[in-house]
C-alpha cells in the first residue's frame, strides 16, 4: 500500500508495449547526454574547429588517405567476393581459401614500404600458407564453418 | 582426483601456444591481449571448455605480459597496461641493464599473476554466494554502477557516459527476448532488417571489428609505418639477480593488491593499475627522487600490478557476469560459444571449470616466466615480423571469428566491418570504446532486470528501497560520478593554475 508521495512513482507497463519501454528510456539518456555534451564541450571544439586544430576532412598531417581507403575497398571487395565464390561450393570454405590468398596477397603488398624481390617471395609464401593452413586445420579438422 | 585426469600434454600445449601467441600480440604496439583473444576465438570452436580457457588464459596472460618487452627496450609500451615500464624500464636498458630490467619484470609479472590468482579463488566464490540472492532490481543496479565506474574514468566523463549508453542502445536492436520474458517484438530497427538484426547484433563480430579491424584502419590510416620492431637489442652488462628483490616485498604486495582491485573494478584498463601502482610506490619509496631514472623498483610496481589484473577482472565475470577489462568481456563470447553462462551460478554448477581456471591461470603465468625468461632473447626475434606480413593474417582470422561464431552467417562478417569503422570513427570522435564495449554487453541484461522489477513492483522508489544492498549501491553510484567530477573540476583548477602561475 503505497502512501501519497510514493504513487507518484506508480509505473504500470503493458506487456505489448513492454519492448519498447528501456529502448525509449536510453533514447531519451542518449539525448540529454547529447545536449549536455554539446553545451560543456561544444563552445571548446568550435574554437578547435575555427583554429584549424580540428577538422572533419579526411587527410592532414600522418594521414595516408591512400592506403586507408584502399584497405576499407579491398575489405569490402574480400567479403563480397568470398560469399559469391563460396556460393558455388557450399560448406566446403573454398569461398574463404580461394579469396583469402590473393586478398592477403594485395592487402601486403598495400601495407609494405620498400618492396624488394625478397619481400615479395614471402609475401607470396605468407598469402599462400597461412589460409591454406588455417582452411586444413579449421574446415578440415576443427569442422569450422567458413565461407 | 578428477583434475588430475584434465591436466593432459594437449591441455599443457593449448597453454604454451597461447603464452607464446599472447606474447607476440602484446610485444607489439598496437595489438593488444584483448585482439589476441578475439583473433584467436576461432580456433576454439572445435575445443571444449576446459581446453578453451586453457589457450584463451595463456593469450591473456601472455598478452598482459609480453608488453614489457618493447616498453623497456624501445620506451613504447607493447599495451596500454605496461606504460609504467617505460618510466624506468627503458633508461636501465640505456645504461646497459635491459636484461636486468626485462627479468626483473617478469619475475614481478609473475608475483602479481600468482597473487590475483589466489584472490580470485578465494573472492570469487564468496562474491558469487552473495549475488544469488540478489533480485532483478540489486542486479539492475550492479550493472548500473559498473556503467558509472567505468564511465566516470573515462578522459570526459560525460563523453563515457554518452558512449556507455550507446552501447546499451546498439545492444537493444532486435527481438524482445520471449525465451527471458518478453513479448517477442522487434524495436529500433526497419522491418527490411528484420531477416539480419532480429537476435541483434553478434557479440563477437562486435567486439573483433572494435578490438581487430579497427585497430588496423587506423594503422592503414598512419601508413602502416615500422616494418617491424627493428633495433630491439638487449642490453645485459648487468646481469639478474633475485638480491634485485630485496626490500620490494612491500612493493610487489601493495602494487599486486592495487592491480587485483583496478581489475575487479569494472572496465579499467591495465594502465590505470600500472601508473596508480607506480605512483603509489612512488610516495612510499625511500628514494622517491631516483624513481624514473632507471631503478628496477619502478618496474616491480608496475609489472606486479598489470599482472594483478588478470584474475582481479576475472572476479566480476565469473561471479556477476560482469567483464572486468575489455579482455575478459572477449571471454564472454567464449563462454556463450560453449552454451554456458557466466554470473552468480557458474562457480557452483560447473566447479570443476571453476578448478580449471585458477590451475590454467597458474600454469599460464608460469610458463609466461618459463617463457619470457629463458627465451627472451628469441622472442625478440618473432616479434621483428613486419606489420605487412602480420595485418593481413589478422584479418584473415577477423573474418574466420565472425563467420563461424553462428554457424556460417555472412552478414556477422559485415557486422565485422560495420563495427571496425564505428571503432575507428569512435575514437576519431573521442568517444569511449570501453564503455561502449561494457554498455553493449550489459545492455539487454540491463533491460531485463529494469522492466521485470517493474512489471513485478509497479514503482520507481523499489529501485531505492528494495534492500540495504540497493541503498549502497546507490551510495557506490553516487560516489563514483561525484569522483569523477571532482576529479574533472581539480584537473581544471590545476590547469587555471599553471596557466595563471
């Protein structure tokens, strides 16, 4: 039996509505957090930003714009090529080897600085073995599934 | 004795390669234990538990460790947790005592591991015992106060708070679980995503975007630079002796205590435990003034206290399901794999994983001794691999994790990439990637235990008045968001100060 003051707190939730009750709570944290973020750091950041301390630009400074956009596509390119091919052997994780030499491959030769012959045989060798060995002792022994 | 009969040469194997793959992980900058263990999660699918823990301990303890070796010989910590070592670590190795420097290290790494061990198994179970009795609304707000801990030490406390609530956002995606009580509708999502994001997003393709591929887009982004830890010479024209020792049992006890208690404490990182513990001997030192000038004391505290953190964070998630570090919230996903739920019931319905935990966490710390001590000189060598041969296998072993953790979906290996940009733009932004992790896990608990104290008691006030525990719990809440501001307005003070003087 709850007194005067107590009720004021009565919360009933009805079970059909009952999912969205937390959601609807963090949403509204996410929101005051928001706010008050941009009030105690915000004045801070847009004499950063006016400065040029701070910029939303991709580049500046260390950044290799390059070689991190190539390895977001290259990404992208790996696991959309590694389902189609694995759509043609299912559950065997030829998907996985058949793509992960030659992507292992680029993604090297995205990452070395100063490519010598020597570099590019180990390269090469690291592209081949390492997928191959991960397929047999995963797919094979393990019964791990992959693409 | 049934233990006994676990103990067996594969068992002891899975703990080696684990020291010697966490090792590597932790020797280099950039990797970490937790992307050793999310990396590495792979090839436990075909284990069982007990042999699980066996490699993902060794990663850990291993990966814990293996910092110390870039921290004193090229003044980079290998992980965040060893950046205390590089205070004295690295001028001892300038003046020709980096073998002294890296063995007395590990022989505090050893210390402080042992002695986290025997915490956990003697706090563990007592913790446990008290969490069963704990009803939805104790339980709703130990995850709360886990929230306000580890947002309160973040850089910008409102910042960690933002990203702690995120997390629980992200996390509430999906289906409202019928199997734990809900109504089985799906909220936060369009109904063209209902075939992918119904359960949610996986837990581990998460965790090895934020952990793992994130890590190597914003090596991407500096260009990938060091093709290897080139110039990692040891020096030793001092050689080790234990009499290094002598007078620091004080030390090595106080700095293992502080690097037990950060790692109970929800979502502190190792560098927290190893700069308080190095502070700490600091002040009691008798020679504070000599302290980062190369003495191996500097290296007791911080080393016994990074290894202290191991099983401290292993105390919240083996007896409240509550990850201690970002590391244990990966081992998580290795539980959930194994169909087992870690929290107040699992020490006393699976004892005999419970022995194998602490006797896997003594023997991974004492082949990390056995290891670093003796072959140090050629874990140098491994750990020279460069950064174009070792990435690329990384993210090979991302997509193995995220593709099999289900059984073969291909839109958890999309969650991968979705995930490791939102870790990298998140730290761009200056969000906080441990809090986000913490608010992820803890998310869909949290709603549980919050709606169900609800439905069962229809008023707010029982979340304050339910019990004496509730009452201080609060208290723990209020004091630790009070910490943190004061901590914020006395770093303000002092910078007005230095300014003004």
């Amino acid at each position: 039996m709850g007194s005067g003051f107590t009720q004021l707190f009565d919360v009933h939730i009805e079970f059909s509505q009952s999912h969205l009750v937390f959601p609807a709570i963090v949403g509204w944290v996410l929101v005051v957090l928001f706010g008050a973020i941009v009030v105690v750091y915000g004045p801070g950041l847009v004499r950063e930003f006016r400065s040029g301390k701070r910029s939303l630009a991709l580049g500046g400074g260390d950044f290799d714009k390059f070689r991190f956009l190539a390895t977001i596509a290259l990404t992208i390119a790996y696991f959309q090529s590694m389902e189609v091919v694995g759509g043609f052997f299912p559950n065997k994780g030829f998907g996985f080897l058949i793509m992960s030499i030659p992507v292992m491959f680029l993604f090297s030769l995205l990452f070395v600085h100063g490519l010598t012959a020597r570099k590019l045989v180990v390269i090469g060798l690291n592209a081949v073995i390492l997928p191959s060995v991960a397929w047999y002792v995963l797919k094979e022994l393990f019964r791990v599934s992959l693409p | 004795m049934d233990i006994l009969s676990l103990l067996t040469p594969i068992y002891f194997v899975l703990v080696f390669v684990g020291i010697v793959v966490g090792i590597i992980f932790g020797s280099i900058p950039g990797l970490t234990a937790t992307m050793a263990i999310a990396v590495c999660l792979p090839l436990t699918y075909g284990l069982n538990l007990n042999m699980s823990l066996a490699l993902l301990l060794g990663l850990y303890v291993g990966g814990i460790s293996g910092g110390l070796v870039p921290a004193i010989l090229l003044k980079i910590p290998g992980t965040p947790s060893s950046i205390a070592t590089t205070f004295d670590g690295h001028p001892m190795h300038q003046k020709g005592e980096g073998e002294l420097a890296l063995r007395t290290g590990i022989v505090a790494s050893l210390f402080g591991g042992v002695f986290s061990a025997a915490v956990l198994f003697f706090f563990a179970p007592a913790l446990a015992d008290m969490a069963i009795k704990f009803s939805y609304v104790e339980k709703f707000l130990i995850i709360f106060f886990a929230l306000t801990v580890i947002a309160s030490l973040s850089k910008r406390v409102l910042v960690g708070l933002f990203s702690g609530a995120l997390g629980v956002w992200i996390s509430l995606i999906g289906t409202y679980d019928t199997t734990v009580g809900g109504n089985g509708d799906t909220r936060l999502m369009f109904d063209f995503m209902e075939p992918y994001l119904a359960d949610g997003f996986s837990l581990l393709p998460v965790l090895i975007g934020v952990f793992g591929l994130s890590t190597i887009l914003q090596e991407a982004a500096q260009g990938v630079k060091g093709g290897g830890l080139a110039g990692m010479a040891l020096s030793h024209r001092t050689r080790f002796s234990l009499r290094v020792f002598k007078g620091q049992m004080v030390n090595l006890i106080r700095s293992s205590s502080i690097g037990t208690f950060v790692g109970i404490l929800p979502g502190i990182g190792g560098s927290a435990a190893s700069v308080l513990a190095y502070t700490q001997q600091k002040n009691f030192s008798k020679e504070p003034a000599k302290m980062g000038t190369g003495v191996p004391e500097g290296i007791i505290a911080s080393e016994s206290s990074n290894n202290g953190l191991t099983g401290g964070a292993l105390i919240p998630l083996l007896s409240l399901g509550i990850p201690g570090d970002s590391t244990t919230a990966v081992m998580i996903a290795a539980f959930t794999l194994q169909g087992v739920q870690v929290g107040p019931l699992f020490i006393g319905e699976n004892p005999q994983t419970w022995d194998m935990i602490i006797v896997s966490l003594l023997v991974a710390n004492l082949f990390m001794f056995v290891v670093m001590f003796f072959a140090i000189k050629y874990i140098i060598k491994v750990i020279m691999v460069p950064k174009h041969i070792l990435y690329p296998g990384i993210i090979v072993m991302c997509v193995i994790g995220a593709y099999a953790i289900n059984s073969g979906i291909m839109f958890d290996v999309w969650t991968l990439l979705l995930f490791g940009l939102f870790g990298y733009i998140a730290e761009k932004l200056g969000l906080e990637i441990a809090p986000f992790i913490m608010g992820f896990i803890l998310g869909r608990s949290a709603e549980l235990y919050f709606v169900k104290s609800l439905e069962s008691f229809g008023n707010l006030t029982i979340f304050f008045t339910k019990s004496p525990i509730a009452m201080l719990l609060w208290v723990l809440i209020a004091l630790s968001i009070g910490y943190s501001f004061y901590s914020v307005m006395k770093t303000n003070h002092q910078a007005k100060g230095a300014n003004g003087g």
